[in-house]
C-alpha cells in the first residue's frame, strides 16, 4: 500500500472511498477492503484502520496481514486487536458486525500469506523488507 505523510488523512480517505464505493478507489481498487474497528491496547480509544483482506476459501473466515509496509515491527491495530478481542468489529460493504479474532500461526499462516503475496506483489514486497514473520489474524463474524 502507498506511503502517506499524514497516515491519520490518508486513512480517514481511504475509509471515505470504502463506505462510498463499497470497496476503494484507485490502488486499493485491486483488494477487497475493509474498515477494522479496534480499541486502542494502551489508550482505550476507538480506532479505524482501513485495509486489505483475504477472503477465507470457504467464506467463513477471512483473513488480515499486520504488514505495516514491511516496517519491522506489525501494525498497531495488530496489537489493539489481540488486546481487546472481544471488541473488534468490521465494517464490509455497509455491513458493520463484531468478529472473532484468531492470531493464526506456523504452516496455515504460511500458505495464507503465500496466496496473499502470489496474488498482490506489494504483499511479497513487504514480506522481503522485513526479518520478522508478518502476523495474520483470522477474523469471523459472531453475530
């Protein structure tokens, strides 16, 4: 995804082109998109993150990557997810409903970024950037 100087406004436009269009403008036209609803894991405030997903083969679970651009260290509503779990939600479509949050791991985290990077290129650049193993959260719907 494209670098910003102002991350807070490129993430609230990005969002904007999500709930207008459904999905996304431009660059990100190429991704099924989401907003992801998170409570900060230290400052107890709502946040909104804008980003790509993968949907699940069977349609159940769909899955996240916690990329921050290939930065070395995972995306911070990575960390927010896992330290509320029980207040994520994700808005598709229009559609706004809270999910489940897995942090999946070891050779199924492996094949699900692999299809995400085979898929999208700046996936596998990201995945080249860094040392570290770039986290993937599968989400399902609870309601």
């Amino acid at each position: 995804m494209t670098e910003s100087n102002d991350p807070a406004g490129f993430h609230a436009n990005v969002i904007a082109q999500i709930r207008e269009t459904g999905g996304a403008d431009g660059f990100f036209a190429q991704f099924d998109m989401l907003i992801l609803h998170t409570v900060g894991a230290k400052s107890g405030e709502l946040r909104e993150n804008p980003m790509a997903y993968q949907p699940g083969v069977d349609g159940g679970e769909f899955y996240v990557f916690a990329s921050n651009n290939g930065r070395d260290t995972s995306s911070g509503w990575y960390y927010n997810a896992l330290a509320h779990r029980d207040r994520v939600e994700v808005e598709i479509g229009g559609d706004r409903f809270p999910v489940a949050v897995r942090d999946v791991v070891g050779e199924e985290r492996d094949r699900i970024y692999a299809r995400q990077a085979g898929k999208f290129e700046n996936f596998a650049e990201y995945e080249r950037k860094t040392t570290r193993v770039i986290p993937v959260l599968g989400l399902t719907r609870t309601d």
